[in-house]
C-alpha cells in the first residue's frame, strides 16, 4: 500500500512548490526586479575602475565617481564613537553603518592611491592622522592603520613610515588589526 502512494503523493508535494515558487525570468539590464509584492528594486550592477588605456591620466579624475571621495580628507570621514555607538545600540548584532561607511569611503581613496603614488604619499599622512586620533575609536584606527600597511605593501619607500606608525599606535589598534585580512 505504501509503495502505490509515493507516486500521488509526490506529484503534489511537486504541484505545490510549483505553485509556492513560480519561476522568475531573469531581469534584463534595466529592467525592475520585484521581490516581493510591494517591494520593488532596480537591478544595479556596479563597476569599479578598470585598467588604465594607455596614455590614460592616473588623476583621480580617471576615476569618476571615486575621484569624489578621494579629494575628502580621512578625517571628515571618520565616524564618530557616538556614531558608532548608536549603530551598535540598535543592532549589536552587525557590524555598525558608520564603519561600513568609512571603509568604503577608504577603499575609494585607496584605488586612487594605489594607480598614483603621489595620492598615495598624502592618503598615507592623511591614515597616520586617523591611526593615531586619541580620540578615535579603536575599529577606526585599525582600518587606517591596516589600510597604511596595505600602501606600504604596494610602495615600499612607505615602509619606513609605516613601522614608525605602528610602533606609535595603541596596543588595542594593534590587536584588532592583526585579526582584520591584508
């Protein structure tokens, strides 16, 4: 008896999800995307900066809308404690909008820094700064100190400026940094 009804007893359960999950022709680029009913999204693709042409400028203007960020100093950018502490209060359980904010503004003065080495001398005075802000928090400084030893990674005649940095910072700046990937 048992063995009769899988068969029926399958080709609902399959009727069902059908039913439950119809399929959803992939968008097209441009199209709107509906998730779910009332939420309506567009169908974003982002695109970094790609592979400089030759004879192309290194300016961060090459960059367009990264340029933008990179003519903020690091200093505007930081996100305060209280920031941060608010982020965490309403949800401990991610890590704080702030600091999202501030890496990705970080990363945009990087790809700057990292095509034009004289972006990179001021990003890395301008990560010291932020590295060694007393007043700063912790999570903070240990982006700009990890995002110095990345510059001094790619221009090693920032080395020298680099070991003097982190011979300056807190011990807790050090510690988070170590667990943060290069």
């Amino acid at each position: 008896m048992m063995r009769v009804l899988w068969l029926p007893l399958a080709a609902l359960i399959g009727i069902g999800a059908y039913l439950a999950f119809p399929s959803r022709p992939a968008p097209v680029d441009g199209q709107r995307v509906e998730y779910s009913p009332g939420t309506v999204l567009p169908d974003v693709k982002t695109k970094g900066p790609g592979p400089m042409a030759k004879g192309q400028s290194e300016s961060p203007s090459a960059f367009g809308p990264i340029a933008s960020a990179a003519r903020v100093p690091v200093a505007a950018l930081m996100p305060s404690k209280e920031a941060l502490r608010a982020d965490v209060g309403r949800d401990p359980h991610v890590t704080p909008k702030a600091l999202l904010k501030f890496s990705v503004d970080v990363y945009n003065k990087m790809a700057v820094a990292k095509a034009n080495e004289t972006a990179a001398k001021d990003l890395i005075a301008e990560l010291k700064t932020c590295a060694l802000d007393r007043d700063g928090a912790h999570s903070v400084q240990a982006l700009c100190l990890l995002n110095a030893k990345r510059l001094a990674n790619q221009y090693p005649g920032f080395a020298a400026d680099y070991h003097s940095l982190e011979g300056q910072a807190d011990p807790q700046v050090l510690k988070i940094m170590s667990s943060l990937p290069l």
